[in-house]
C-alpha cells in the first residue's frame, strides 16, 4: 500500500494519484549517481590528488587571435592553453587542462568562431 504523503491515507499500490486529496504519490527517488570530479594525473607517479599551479611566462597572447577576436579574445585563449602542474607526490612538473582552462577555450573558439561568421557574412553579402 503507499500512503500519501499529504493527507496519509493508504491507497492500492498501483495507485498515481492519492483518492481523498488528489495529490500525487510518488515512488522513494532512486538516489543520482554523483560522478567524481576528475582530477589530473601525474605522468610520472599517477598521483591524481595535491597538485599546486606553477606559473607559466609566455608571451600573453598569440597576433592572429588578437586580430580576431580582439582583446578579451585573446585573455580567453591564453588562460585557455594547459595549466602547469606541480605534483604533490613526486615534486615533478607537468601540463594538463583543468576546468577553467577548458571553459576558457571552449568560450574562446565561440568568440572565433562568431567572428569569423561576421566577416564571412560580410564579405559575402552583395
């Protein structure tokens, strides 16, 4: 028998709906699998847990991407390029995506992509 939440009558198993209030009777919610965050991993040791972000001293930004999609462009694409890692296990260093870096590229390549449709759509028009 379920019984309703509401108003707390039993009504028959198959019931949808509660017959003294009309509320719905819903089953117990299967608990969402929660996906672990995916951490990076040392090429060396494997260690995918304590890495501390090294600086990285590079040219800030590349030319045609500052043509392209001018200043702020050119700030995504660079804090878009892999993040420099040291790790806690083996002290070594390494290159990996993280989160934000990915976020960065991916809203970089929109903004190149929406700039090179504008010219497109320039250039084409009669």
């Amino acid at each position: 028998m379920k019984q309703c939440s509401y108003c707390g009558r039993e009504n028959d198993p198959a019931a949808y709906i509660c017959q003294e209030c009309g509320t719905l009777l819903s089953e117990d919610p299967a608990p969402v699998p929660v996906e672990p965050v995916r951490q990076p991993r040392c090429p060396s040791c494997g260690e995918t847990s304590a890495h501390e972000r090294v600086a990285i001293f590079v040219r800030p930004w590349s030319l045609v991407v500052f043509l392209l999609t001018g200043l702020f462009g050119a700030m995504l694409w660079r804090s878009g390029k892999k993040a420099r890692l040291r790790c806690g296990g083996c002290g070594g260093l390494f290159y990996s995506h993280i989160t934000s870096t990915k976020l960065s590229l991916y809203l970089a390549w929109c903004l190149i992509a929406f700039k090179v449709l504008a010219v497109l759509m320039i250039v084409l028009s009669p």
